[in-house]
C-alpha cells in the first residue's frame, strides 16, 4: 500500500492537476493506494502522525515541494519504519536535486513503484524556545539572513507570480537584495559538538546543511552529503554588504567558501546564541524569531527512495 501526502497547492496550484494525472497512472496500473490531501499548513504532519502511530512500516510518498517534504518528515512517528518517495512539483525542489528525483511524472512514478536502489539518509532536527520545541528538516535550517528569507517567501506575492511562469526560484534572488539592505548584521557564539564556543562580528547568518543545496539552488555547503552522518555549517560574518552581494551569486556554484569571511565546519551538533533575535527556519519554513537555537542530526536514518 502506497500512501501518498499531496499539497494541492504546491507551485500556484498545479499539485491537484499533477495529482490527477498520477491517480489515472496508479487506476491503470491497479496500484493499492491512499491519498491525502493537505488544506493547510502543517496538516501534513498532523495526517503522518495519525498514520504512523500504529508503529507499522509504512510507505510514504511526497507530491509537492520541500516544505511537504518537511511536514511529513515532522509527523513520522518512527523514521527507521518508514519508506519515503517523492514526486517534486515545488518551485524551488532542493531534496530532489542531490539524489536527482525526475522531475518528469511517470518517470519519478516509475522510481517509486518500481525502486532499484535505497538511500539511508540522515534528518536533522532544531531545538528552540530553551530546547521545549523542535522540528526536523531534510535540507537544512538557517539563522538569520536565510531565514529572514523565507519569512518573507511565505507572505510575498511575488512567489505565486513567478511560479506562474515557472520562475519560482527567482523569487528568493528578489527578496535577498531587499533584505540585505534592510539587515544589520550582529555578534553570534557558535558552539560545535560541545566544544568551546566561537563568537563571530557582524554575522549575516548561519547554516546548518544535511544537503548541499537550499533556496532554489544556493550550495552554501557544497561538501555536504545526507547519508554520511555528519552535518555541515557555514557562517558568513565580518564583511561589507555590498561585498557580501557579490558573493551570494557565486554561491550557486559552491565557489563562496574559498572568500574570507565564509567560515565552514563539519559536526553532528550545532548551538548558535545571537545577541539579537534573528529569524529561523527549517526547509524554507519559517519558525519565529529566536535568540538560541540547537541543529543536530537525528539518531534514527529514514528509508529513501532514489532509483
């Protein structure tokens, strides 16, 4: 049995028109399934959670972007019992682009239902709020500039023009340039695998990765791989910002890290405390603003499948 978690309005509302054409392939193939559909924010992880309470093995499947992904991934009950396939049908699509998920729809409907091969991938998890709140993510979380970011995605309208066009992607590089002059960068302390903790001046942010890509492509941690069970980090911290405008183009390519001022490191645990409070998030969604926050990896590995 294939369950399948579907946000109807991934990419302007083109979910519900890619689902019914994956519903005709699963009737004319006679696949057993079930199909939920999310109507609001964080239904899909209150719709995970009643279905893996039962302690079964279960296989999941993702139609949507990476904030689905993110859901559902927040309501599995065990990950170590879990099977997760995933259609991308998001605008901006980072958990596809590492494992490469097809983003043509019988072709990624082919992987699922006909798998060759199976990733062991690690999921992180941020602590906030003095630990009393938490939430997994796949990709990556981020404090501060990135994060601020995403907030602003989630009310701007210029996410569901651009998608419309399929420029979805676009919308991150507008907002950046407006936050970045709106920014004013400030102290952070960074504490790796309970060392000793580092202070940082004038921070635009810092990120913790399981992939190497977020925001529609950025590989602020070009190096990072979600199966090996390490997590990397990057702090951008002590440079101008026009400087720092120059330097986020080349981010797309992974080449930022050779500049002074990109400090990157390789853990299993990361705190950051800032003198100010700075937006979170964790996948592209929002958290609110925090002081101190906790990225680690989680013990458990979820099933994935790639090809």
């Amino acid at each position: 049995m294939y369950i399948f978690i579907t946000n109807p309005n991934a990419r302007s509302g083109q979910g519900a028109r890619v689902w019914s054409e994956v519903e005709k392939l699963l009737k004319g193939r006679e696949i057993s399934y079930q199909v939920y559909f999310t109507k609001c924010q964080r239904h899909a992880t209150g719709i995970v959670r009643e279905i893996t309470a039962d302690g079964k093995e279960h296989t999941i499947v993702a139609l949507g972007g990476d904030g689905t992904v993110n859901e559902v991934l927040n309501g599995i009950k065990e990950l170590s019992k879990v099977t997760f396939g995933y259609i991308p049908i998001g605008s901006s699509n980072d958990f596809a682009r590492y494992f490469g998920h097809p983003y043509d729809l019988e072709q990624a409907l082919n992987v699922i239902l006909n798998p060759k091969r199976y990733a062991m991938m690690n999921v992180g998890r941020l602590t906030y709020w003095k630990g009393e709140r938490a939430r997994r993510f796949s990709v990556s979380t981020g404090f501060g500039f990135d994060a601020g970011i995403c907030h602003y995605a989630v009310v701007s309208r210029l996410k569901a023009v651009l998608n419309k066009f399929r420029l979805g992607k676009l919308t991150y590089v507008g907002i950046a340039l407006v936050q970045m002059l709106a920014l004013k960068p400030g102290r952070m302390t960074v504490c790796l695998d309970d060392g000793e903790p580092v202070s940082y001046e004038r921070v635009y942010f810092a990120t913790a990765m399981n992939h190497p890509f977020e925001g529609g492509g950025f590989q602020f941690c070009p190096k990072a791989d979600p199966c090996d069970d390490w997590m990397d980090v990057t702090v951008i911290a002590g440079l101008p910002k026009l400087k720092v405008l120059f330097l986020l183009p080349t981010a797309y390519k992974g080449w930022h890290t050779v500049f002074r001022g990109v400090y990157t490191f390789r853990c299993r645990k990361a705190v950051f405390e800032s003198e100010s409070s700075l937006p979170v998030h964790t996948d592209g969604e929002p958290i609110f603003i925090q002081r101190s926050v906790t990225a680690e990896l989680e013990q458990e590995k979820i099933r994935l499948i790639i090809g």
